[in-house]
C-alpha cells in the first residue's frame, strides 16, 4: 500500500477507536474547493440496523439495565448524525441496508415504524438489504413508497412496478458532484422471499456500466458505491473496477476499526483495476457503530486523504428526545405480550458464534426441533427423526442468563419458519454435509450463504485445509457411522431450508409444515426450564486428510426426549409451506410468525 497511515491525536466523543489520518499524495486539505481543485466530503453511514429503533443489550435483547451498558438506538444515532451535520457542511448520511427484519417492531409493524424512523433521520440515500424482501416485493414496495429519500440498486430488475419505478442504479448529487450507486447481494433470490419478476444481475458488471455511464454522460467524477454485498466482496468490487474512490458497504455485520477483533481497518484500502485506491468502510450491525469518514477528493475524483472512524453509540450519547418518545410510544402495544416469562436459563445461550462453528443457542433450538418431532412420532407410531439441522442464519440474538422471555425467544427467531421432515439416503447426506463444510453444495455447486448447526444425534468431523468437497472426513450418526447405503435418514429442519434457502440441501416442497421455529423453542424452554444446556462438540475440525467413521456420537443424546410431551398429534397439523400460523393460544398473533424466510450470511 503506498498510502502511510497515522494515528491522529485528535479525541472525539465516543469513539470507540482512535480516528485514523491518512495522507495521500498531498496533505489534508481543509474543508472547501482548494486552488487545487480538491474538495472535502463528509460521509455519515450506518448498515444492518435490523429493526433495531430502540437501545439494546449486548446480546441484542432489549435494554432492561443501564448499568451493564446499552447500545444504538435511532433516537441516539441521531443525535450524533445532528452533531456531525453541524460540524461538517459537506456530507451525506448514507443506509447501506438491512433495515428489515430483527426485533417486534418489524414483527408487529412491518415497514411502517422503521420507514418513519429512517424519514426522521433524513437520510440522503440508501441502497436495499437482502432482508428488505422477507416479507416480498409487495410489502417493499409499499415501504419505498412511503420513504422520502432516494434507493439505490444498480443490479437490481424488477418488473414489479412498485420497484422498478422507485429503485434507480444510481442517484447524482448535484450540489457536491457526486454520484452514489447502489448494489445488493446476488444471493437475495436464495435466502430472502424474492418474487418472481425480480432479478438480481452480477454486481461487478452493473456497477461497471454505471461507472461508464455517468462518466459518459456527466461532468461527475466523484463516485461512490453503496453496496450490500459483505466485507469481503466489497474488495473483490474495488479490485475488480475502475472509477470508484468509496465503498459504503453493509450485509456481513463486520467489525472495522482499531478496536480488539476487528477484522480489518477503517477505512480498508484496496487497489483498483487500474492502480488507484478505493476505500472501503462498514459499520457493524444493529446502529451500535455509526461510521463517519471524511474524505478529500481531487478535481479527477480521486480519494486523497481521509479523516474518521467508526463512533461507538453507547449510553453516553443522549437520546434525541422527540424521536425516543415515539420509539417509546410504538412499543406499548407488543410489550405485555413481549415480556411474559416462559422459562429461565442457566447459561447464556450464544448466537454469536453460530456463523462459524458450534454455539449454544444453535444446539438448543435443533435440539427442541429434535425433541418436538420425536415426540410427534412417538404419538402417532412412526419411526423417530435421526437428527435435526437449520442454518445458523435463521438465529438471530443471543439469550441472556436469567428470565427468557417471549419477546428473546421471537428476537432469536423472528422469521416465523415452520419444521419439516425429510427422507435422505446415506449416499445424498454424505454429499450434503460436505456441502456445508466445504461452503458449497455438491449438487448444484452453489455457494452455501449459511453456516449449519446441528443437535443432539449427529456429530461431524472435518478438515478445514482440505479442498472443497473433500473436507468432510467422518460423521457419525446415532452411535454408528453414516451409512452410505441406508435409505430411509428421517432430517428435521426448516421450511426456508428445505426449499433451497443457503443452499443446504436440494429443493423440495415435498414436506408437511408444522409448528413454526419460536414456538416450537417456546414449547421447549417450557419443558425444560430451567435450561442447563452446555455447549458440546458436535462439528470438530481436525487435522486428518482422509476420511474415516470411527467417530460415535453416544447413545445418550441420541435417543433423549424433552421432560414434557409437547408436539402431541394435536399440532402436528400441516398449515402449508410458509409455515406462518402460530400455534400459541393468544390474543394477539399478528405478524410474529412471518412468512417462512430467513437471512443472511450473519
């Protein structure tokens, strides 16, 4: 990298990270159209809210204790974006998406609240998030309707005209000369609940064109891309164009900065096609971070210098107070159903490190799926369910320790997604689990877009050093070896996986739906409560190049039960593919149980 980095002296009111100064070239200039033609551009960003309107704990339940540190909050947020708006003229306050889908206020509003919200900010622009489809492109097209600054997609096509007139490729800011196109993640078709008059083309080739198009037919050399597409490929689209000088990105909730377990640097500087530097900045998940960076562009549109860091919202910054009365206000109407106590835990059951390995709240839920099948069966004189399995991105909060309450347990699992049984042979779930240890389907050759959890019932050994779809070096299932030549694995999982989502396993909508994913959870704390669930080794990477099956998962877990006979023939019912009735007795079942759709990468 030629660019040198330094670190500033300079303090700023909740920073979470000494800001960076770098210099490129020429030295920072001041905040005005210099003899040189340089000019300086102020960018406030945020990504991956997930409906996050009020404060929250660290685990992502809702604030209850000050005391042990609260975090993000639009009302928050915005006092601080005021505060930057203030300082600095020349800015954009930038949404690069993933507003949907996270806690009871999308669960009970839809759009309608978070529309409110992000209006209230006054955003200059924002680009969408593959959970902005969860609920189809009807209700999106509603939400855009009632936003009032522009969305940008470039990749994104759609013959829904609620879409297609309100999403543009890009949007030009005269007063600054600068553009700013926006990019969504081709993998929304698999993992959200995209219609069927909406495509999503290759980002890399669509912001290209745009780039060309509006150096082509403008006087605009600033250009930005505001992308939901993840960390990681936000530098394969600066590497891999010409003509950006910024990258906004958002989808893989990646932490950046100089804070401990960063996973990388903010900015992150990569080299274009043609030699020149792209910057590239996101912001975490859930408003905790709001990333601020100010950049000094030159008369060709270059990046020259920069300013910033990501600002850690805590409860040191004051809420905006009218905006908070009325995030206040909004939650009146879900809080009593939201606080009843189900149960307790012991130990805190972690979704945090579900995307990458074994994590506790992942082997209690497929452990509940397990036990609610087995004891349908049991009722009705089937043969039991082997295992039970569901992508790691269908969990979406931690649990605390302590009271579980309804509103945790529908934040975890907000996506209403209903249980499903299917048949395998030995031979096809060989292939599938290799799929998901070597992060791409051996059938399709589709990237998966989800790490997996498993329960009780299986265990997995692989090499992660190994070549894609030779990873996968035992699996045990019961206390024997996976069978090649069975035919009859009984695998509960979930409705969204069972119809291709992440790409987990071959499409099929061959299954009966049953009771969603937050009640079977519910019937489950119930049951069980107080929850002693400890993490256990259930998918171990070793050192072994080549296969064997001496591994056994013991008897014990294999064939245990729930204490309680929940999932008696009674709710064993089908209620359709998209698995959204609710089996609850209660007043109010309005939207918790959502269509059967589930996320993202993290």
């Amino acid at each position: 990298m030629r660019t040198a980095a330094i670190l500033a002296t300079l303090g700023v009111a909740s920073c979470a990270v000494a800001e960076d100064v770098l210099y490129s070239r020429r030295r920072l200039s001041k905040r005005f159209m210099d003899s040189h033609g340089n000019y300086n551009m102020t960018f406030i960003h945020v990504n991956d809210v997930h409906a996050h309107l009020d404060e929250y704990a660290k685990s992502g339940s809702d604030c209850t204790d000050p005391s042990k540190g609260c975090f993000g909050g639009y009302a928050r947020i915005k006092t601080k974006v005021e505060e930057l708006r203030e300082t600095y003229p020349d800015h954009l306050l930038l949404n690069a998406g993933d507003e949907f889908q996270g806690t009871l206020f999308f669960s009970y509003y839809g759009g309608e609240k978070i529309a409110d919200t992000i209006n209230n900010l006054n955003f200059d622009v924002m680009t969408l998030g593959n959970h902005e489809w969860d609920k189809g492109d009807e209700e999106l097209g509603k939400f855009l309707k009632n936003l009032t600054f522009p969305i940008v997609s470039c990749n994104v096509k759609s013959e829904y005209e609620a879409l297609n007139k309100t999403v543009k490729n890009y949007h030009i800011f005269d007063k600054h000369k600068l553009a700013i196109i926006g990019a969504t993640t081709e993998t929304t078709k698999g993992i959200s609940n995209v219609g069927n008059e909406t495509s999503f083309l290759d980002v890399t080739t669509e912001v290209q064109k745009a780039i060309w198009e509006i150096r082509n037919t403008t006087d605009i050399r600033r250009i930005v891309a505001l992308t939901h597409i993840g960390y990681e490929e936000d530098q394969k689209l600066a590497k891999n164009t010409e003509g950006l000088s910024l990258i906004v990105g958002g989808h893989s909730h990646t932490l950046v900065g100089d804070m401990p377990n960063a996973a990388g640097k903010y900015p992150t500087i990569v080299e274009d096609k043609s030699g020149k530097e792209v910057f590239i900045v996101t912001s975490y998940r859930w408003g905790e971070y709001l990333g601020s960076i100010d950049l000094t562009f030159d008369k060709q549109g270059r990046a020259l210098s920069y300013h910033g860091a990501p600002i850690h919202m805590t409860n040191t910054t004051k809420f905006e107070k009218s905006l908070q009365d009325k995030i206040l206000a909004w939650r009146k109407p879900f809080e009593e159903f939201s606080n009843k106590v189900i149960g307790t835990t012991k130990n805190e059951l972690d979704q945090t490190t579900c995307q990458k390995e074994d994590c506790l709240l992942g082997q209690a839920m497929t452990d509940a799926m397990l036990d609610y099948r087995r004891n349908i069966s049991k009722n009705v004189g089937d043969e039991l369910a082997d295992f039970a399995f569901m992508n790691a991105g269908g969990i979406r909060a931690t649990i605390g320790p302590g009271n579980i309450t309804r509103g945790a347990i529908l934040t975890s699992f907000p996506f209403g997604n209903a249980l499903v049984q299917l048949p395998y042979s030995g031979k096809d779930l060989r292939k599938i689990i290799e799929g998901w240890v070597s992060r791409e389907s051996q059938f399709s050759k589709k990237k998966t877009t989800s790490w997996f959890q498993i329960s009780k019932g299986i265990k997995i050994e692989y090499n992660p050093d190994n070549d894609p779809g030779s990873k996968l070096i035992s699996v045990s299932v019961g206390d024997k070896p996976l069978d090649d030549d069975r035919q009859d694995y009984r695998v509960v999982t979930l409705d969204f996986v069972a119809r291709g989502g992440d790409n987990l396993v071959e499409p099929t909508t061959e299954s009966a739906a049953l009771d969603t994913d937050s009640d079977i959870f519910e019937a489950y704390v119930k049951a069980n409560t107080p929850l002693t669930n400890e993490l256990e080794k259930r998918v171990i990477v070793t050192d072994k190049k080549t296969p064997d099956s001496t591994l056994t998962t013991g008897g014990n877990n294999a064939t245990s039960t729930s204490k309680a006979g929940y999932g008696s023939s009674g709710t064993s019912d089908a209620r359709g593919s998209s698995g959204a009735a609710s089996s609850l007795n209660m007043p109010i079942v309005f939207a918790f149980a959502v269509a059967a759709i589930v996320s993202f990468v993290m």
